[in-house]
C-alpha cells in the first residue's frame, strides 16, 4: 500500500540551518576584509599577482582567488553588504548547497572574463558572487515552487532590479562580464541545486491516491457498489469490531 511521502518542515532544523548560513556567510565577509588588509598592507600586490588575466593559462586558477581581491577600500566596501544579504538569503535553506554554489558561480564569472576580457586588464572583486547570489534567490522559489523563497526572490528582484544595468556594456571601470558570468552562474545554480526532495513528495500523493480509495473501501469490509460475490476480505479492524459486536460488547 502506498503512503504519502510528505514531510513537515522542522521550524528547529530551518533555525539551525539559518544559524549556520549566518555564520558561514559572515565567515565569508571576514575573509574578504581580511584579505583586504593585507592587500592593503602590500600595496595591493595581491591584485596584481592574483587578480584575472585573460587567455593566459597559468593564470586560469586566479578565478578562484580573485573574488576576495578588490582594488581599494570603497571597492571593498561597496561589495561588503550586497554579499552579506545575498549570501544569507542564499545559504539558508542549506549550507552545502551554499558552498557549492559559490564554487559554481566563481567559475562561471571567472570563466567570463578570462575568456572575453581584454589582455590588459586585471579583474578582481567579489561582485561577480554578488551577482550569482542575487540570480539564484530570485529563481530559486520559482523552480523549487516555494511560496517563502518566491516571495523573497520577487522582493529581491524588486529591490534590487537596477544592479542588472552593470551586467550589460557601457559602465565605465566595472566588469560587466564578471557580473554577467555570476548572474549565468546563479541562474544556473538555481536549477542545478533545486530541491529535488519536494518534487518527489509532491507527486507522492497522486501515485497514492488509488491505493487509499481501496484502502478506506476494505476498512469498511465492502467496495462501493458491491453484490454478494463482490465482498472484499475484511481488515483485522472490522473482524475485531464485527467479534465484539456479536458477544454484545
């Protein structure tokens, strides 16, 4: 007999997992201004030394690096709080998830501009991660079909609509192709990552359905519409009842 396969969400598990989507995000945020200083410290050598260059092989493993990189201090900050809101909004439905995510959306942002950019330009900053956060919370709820997550994306998208204008030519000092890659990649990520638990449980009570219908008609002792050699065998439960009816109980 089937059952129904659906699970209620644990309100203790969901605020535990947001604790640590909180901790490691920020953890993030640390890194990145610790990074900062010493890049600071050295003159901002590190960008020069790890930021993108594209077309060069031995440089292709700086798409790694350069997102904890930035060029200055205004630079730094101004990426700070978008990573710190769309970090969390993307790590608290799972952690894991998280961490694969920005390895994926490091990639695909990295890839854009190695790829495209001009030679003489290096890129750094972690405003291609910003990107890839933002596209995969907007998407996120729409592929997962998450009334929660879909409210928040459209908040988001709403809110935040007009950082999609540096992920198209025409700003002068800001990589578009890096934000563009990340946007790619969350966008990605969003199908990639989706919650593939919840559509098996969606489509469990269908496949249960008719085992219920026989289910409930046997409990009674009887199919709708039954004649004399249509009687279905009785359940335990209907025996038991039938026994202590006839001793008067």
């Amino acid at each position: 007999m089937a059952t129904d396969q659906r699970t209620e969400p644990d309100p203790a598990r969901m605020i535990a997992e947001a604790r640590r989507a909180f901790f490691v995000v920020f953890g993030l945020l640390c890194t990145v201004w610790a990074v900062q200083i010493v890049n600071w410290l050295a003159d901002y050598d590190l960008t020069l030394d790890f930021g993108i260059r594209s077309h060069r092989i031995d440089r292709a493993a700086d798409v790694l690096a350069a997102p904890l990189l930035h060029v200055n201090w205004q630079h730094a900050e101004s990426n700070s709080g978008p990573l710190f809101v769309f970090g969390f909004l993307a790590a608290y439905r799972g952690v894991k998830k998280f961490l694969g995510l920005t390895l994926l959306v490091a990639l695909t942002s990295g890839a854009a501009v190695w790829l495209f950019e001009r030679e003489s330009v290096v890129t750094v900053g972690a405003s291609g991660l910003v990107f890839g956060y933002f596209g995969y919370v907007v998407l996120r709820g729409l592929i997962d079909r998450n009334l929660i997550d879909s409210l928040i994306g459209l908040v988001m998208a709403a809110s935040f609509a007009y950082i999609l204008t540096t992920a198209v030519p025409g700003t002068p000092g800001v990589s578009w192709l890096g934000h563009l890659g990340g946007l790619v990649g969350g966008l990605l990520g969003a199908w990639l990552f989706r919650d593939r638990g919840a559509r098996t449980a969606r489509r469990a009570p269908a496949a249960a359905a008719p085992a219920t219908g026989a289910a409930a008609a046997a409990a009674a002792g009887a199919a709708p519409g039954q004649g004399a050699g249509n009687r279905l065998p009785e359940s335990p439960r209907a025996a038991l009842l039938k026994e202590l009816d006839d001793l008067g109980l």
